[in-house]
C-alpha cells in the first residue's frame, strides 16, 4: 500500500535535513494535486507535493459550487477561455478512471425578459467563439417547462450548454492526489512554506513544522491558493500578482429538494455578481444554492444570516417553489482571485525566477480548467528545461471507487464491518470508512472520511454517527482518541465542534427565511 508521506527517520538518515526532488508542488488543492498526478506518468522523476493543512482538498477545493461549466461565459482569448471548454470535456473520462461522482446534466442561464435574452445571444456568441458545441437559444416555454417543471413560468427563454455538469470537487481531488501517490507521488500534509531560499541552482523550501528540515528542487510550482502571493513572495516574486480572495457562501438542500431540478441553472450574469446565483444538483443528489461574492480575508468561512437570506431570495427567483425547511446545512469557501487581470488565470513562469512556476488566481472556472491547467504546467516546465523520459511502464491512472453505499444485508451494529452501518442517512458502512483510512493519503480527522465517503452528509449532519467515525479513524491511524477531532484545528474535539457551530447559521434559522 502507497503512503502519502514516506518514514522521515529512514529519508533522514539517508539524506540528512535534505530531501531532493526534481519539482516541488506547493499546494495540495485541486490544481496542485492535477499537476502531481500528471507529473506522476514520467519515468524517473521525483515529485513532491507540499500542503500545509491536514488533508488535500482542505481549502478553496472542498467548498465551491462543484460546476462543470461548459466554457460559453469565459471571454473569449482569455486561458480561462482556452482551458475552461478543454476541461468540461475530460471530466466523463477522468470520472471512469478515477471513480469520483460525476454527472453530465447540462445547464440552463435563464432569461425573464428582452434585454436578458440580448445577453444569452451575447454569451452564445463568445461560447461559439471558444469553441463550445451544441449551444442553443431554446424559446419554446413549453419545451423549457418540459425540461424544468419547477423553474419559474416568467423564464421566456434560456441559453442550454449539454457538456456542462456537476462533480463533487472534494472526491476529485482526493481521487486525484491518491492516484499520484499510487504512482510515486510523495504528499506532505502540515508542511507549510515559511522560506524560500536559492543554492546551487536550486531551490530549497522550509517548513514552519520542521525547522530541521528541508526540501530542494530544482523547480517548483507554486499552486497554493489564497496563499499563492505570499509563498511567490518568498522566492522574490512579490509584486507579480497580488490574491484577492473572495468569500462564497452556499446553502445545502436534502435530496428530495435536488430532485426537483434537474439542470444547472444559472441566472444571466452581470458584471457586478459574475454568474450569480446557480440552483443546481449537486453529483450526489442534493440541492445546492449561492454563491455569494464578498471580498474577505483568507480565512474567514463563517457563513451570514444576510447573505444566505439574499441567495434565498435570489434563487426563489429561479425555484419559485423552493422548500428552505429542507435544508440540511450552509457553508463558505474563498476563492483565490488575483488582480494581476481579475477575469484571467496566472500560469507562468516567473521572470525573475527561472524554473519557479506561479499557478495562481484560479478561482471560477479553475475547478472545471483544473486537468488542462496541469497539462499546460508540464509544457511550461519542459520549456523551463525539464527532462522528461517518457512514460513509466507501470503507471496506472485508475483508481476504484472507495465507498458502496447501501451494502445488501446492511444494518447498524452489525458483525461484519463490510455490512455494519455506520452512516444511516447515506448508507456508509465501517469497511468503507476503514478502506479510505488506508488508501494511501493519512486520514487524521472526521471531515476527511467525511469527503472521502459522504459519512456525516446526510440529514443528520454526523449527530448520531460521528462518534463512531471517530473511534475507527483513531482505531486505523494509530491516533489516540482524543487527537482525532473534526477538522484537526487543535483544538479539542468538544470546543471545536462549538467553534464550527457557533460559525455557520443554523438550520433552523435558516427554516425561518
């Protein structure tokens, strides 16, 4: 079995306070870990990939709206407009050979009057001009009811995108960074950049955990997110790009409510609120409304009364019939845009810094750009003078699912942990959360079984199972109980479960809106 981090005693004692690679990723988002899967096909190249929290997936990756856009909104000969299309495409084979939840449902932005369809031929035309196939102006109300029974009779007319869809971005990534470990891979979670150095023509990263410790490379990828301008900052690119994050928060809906709809369905955009708020399906069936879009700092993921009260308004705009009682949690995510050129993605080389590769700004569509980033990644590093020696012989880009729900003969308390339900509200059961506990990245905490299994997604939030979560999280890490908590922020697992509490509007205040 692969692990994510190797043993520091026996890489110590081999290299002592040094630990050589041919590139270093910092970050361990969706991007970081498309690029360290990508990288992990070459033969003979060592790769790290460095992330400060306590899982992949931990930041701006677990808390988006999970889109597959269909490339039509980017401005045409931007990157976000060259890759954004690429990589709505990908997503059914990437989904095959790494078993996350996908689901291709195309999508609708809607129009409630005259000037609003004059915007639907506008972003028409741009998606055109991407390339984007199969876009069509659809006039016919009764043809859009047909396709939409629950969406709002003032629509008169909507731009539909058949390539678009949803995933769950959190099993994306995961799916991603395990498939690099499986192939060479070396991720370091709760290794947090602190300093960069040059020496002998090569860079060397240290780490706030590990004084002693360092890693060098001769190149590096910077894919840290909001973080992406401090860490440039250290490698003496500071003034290149400078990231301004915005917060987006979202309200979650149980499953009867995401069966109602059945496309994504955006409102026409605005250069005020960008694509707006979206109604959508989620990949597992929910319903998912937001974003908002407030600028905030980099850690702020608190959700608000009144921003969830004007998503709620907003959307009731698109689902006229929505039933907010049926909601079963919110949340918030930062995206890490940059004012380099706010619409546009940073993917280059740093002038200054020969070999030192910024992938920075990648806030909406980055999820759905996020393979087609990575491959442009490799090209940039080939050109940066990269000796790749072709593909290993033995790589394998495949990945199988890590939880079945709903095991035949499943009940709770039962003897055999392939059949003992543990999640009643999604159907998980102990096996499946011990297997994702050892499939090759360490899982330390509840929310990552969480995001690898949906355990403690369902209408309970994790009240009547996360107890037992937590005992077969520390049972398989070797953890004693007490060290394995919700979120792993250090803080106990009572006054943290207070602290996320206390954070998020409840659902019961959310019922009143």
């Amino acid at each position: 079995m692969p692990t994510a981090m190797p043993d520091i005693e026996d890489l110590l004692s081999a290299h002592p306070q040094v630990l050589e690679y041919d590139v270093l990723v910092v970050g361990a988002g969706v991007i970081g870990s498309a690029i360290g899967r990508e990288l992990s096909r070459y033969d003979g190249l060592r790769v790290a990939v460095l992330e400060a929290g306590v899982d992949v997936a931990n930041k701006a990756s677990k808390a988006n709206s999970g889109i597959i856009h269909g490339g039509y909104d980017a401005k045409h000969g931007t990157v976000k407009s060259e890759l954004s299309y690429a990589g709505s495409l990908m997503f059914k084979q990437l989904a095959d050979e790494l078993g996350f939840s996908y689901r291709q449902i195309g999508s609708l932005v809607l129009g409630f009057d005259e000037a609003d369809v004059f915007q639907l031929e506008r972003l028409m035309a741009n998606g055109i001009s991407n390339g984007v196939k199969d876009l069509e102006i659809i006039t016919d109300t009764s043809r859009l009811r047909a396709m939409e029974p629950e969406m709002s009779q003032s629509v008169i007319a909507a731009l539909y995108c058949p390539t678009a869809g949803v995933v769950a971005p959190y099993e994306y990534t995961i799916a991603l960074a395990e498939n690099a470990v499986a192939n060479g891979v070396d991720i370091w979670l709760e290794h947090t950049v602190c300093e960069v150095v040059q020496k002998n023509r090569k860079y060397v990263l240290k780490v706030a955990e590990k004084e002693q410790l360092e890693f060098h490379g001769r190149y590096v990828v910077n894919a840290a997110g909001v973080h992406a301008d401090m860490v440039a900052a250290f490698a003496g690119a500071a003034g290149d790009f400078h990231i301004v994050p915005r917060k987006g928060e979202y309200i979650v809906l149980d499953k009867q409510q995401g069966g109602k709809i059945n496309h994504v369905l955006f409102q026409c955009p605005s250069e005020a609120h960008g694509k707006g708020v979206l109604v959508s399906p989620t990949a597992n069936g929910n319903l998912i409304l937001g974003p908002s879009s407030v600028y905030s700092d980099s850690v702020d993921v608190s959700t608000s009364f009144r921003q969830l009260r004007q998503i709620l308004r907003t959307a009731r705009k698109t689902f006229p019939a929505l039933q907010v009682s049926r909601s079963i949690t919110s949340f918030a995510g930062i995206r890490p845009n940059s004012d380099l050129d706010f619409r546009d993605f940073v993917i280059q080389e740093c002038d200054k810094r020969p070999g030192w590769i910024n992938v920075a700004g990648i806030g909406s569509p980055g999820l759905t750009a996020s393979y087609p980033i990575a491959l442009r990644v490799v090209q940039i590093l080939t050109a940066c003078g990269l000796e790749l020696e072709g593909i290993k012989p033995d790589w394998d880009g495949t990945r199988a699912p890590l939880a079945e729900p709903w095991p035949s003969g499943a009940r709770v308390n039962h003897p055999d942990p392939r059949l003992n339900l543990v999640c009643v509200c999604e159907g998980i059961c102990e096996q499946s959360i011990a297997n994702a506990c050892n499939a090759g990245i360490p899982v330390t905490t509840i929310d990552a079984v969480k995001r690898r299994t949906r355990a403690t997604m369902g209408q309970c939030q994790g009240r009547r199972c996360r107890r037992a979560i937590r005992k077969i999280v520390a049972e398989q890490s070797g953890l004693d109980l007490v060290e394995v908590t919700r979120r792993g922020s250090g803080l106990s697992h009572e006054f943290e479960q207070e602290w996320i509490a206390s954070s998020r509007v409840s659902v019961k205040r959310l019922a009143r809106l």
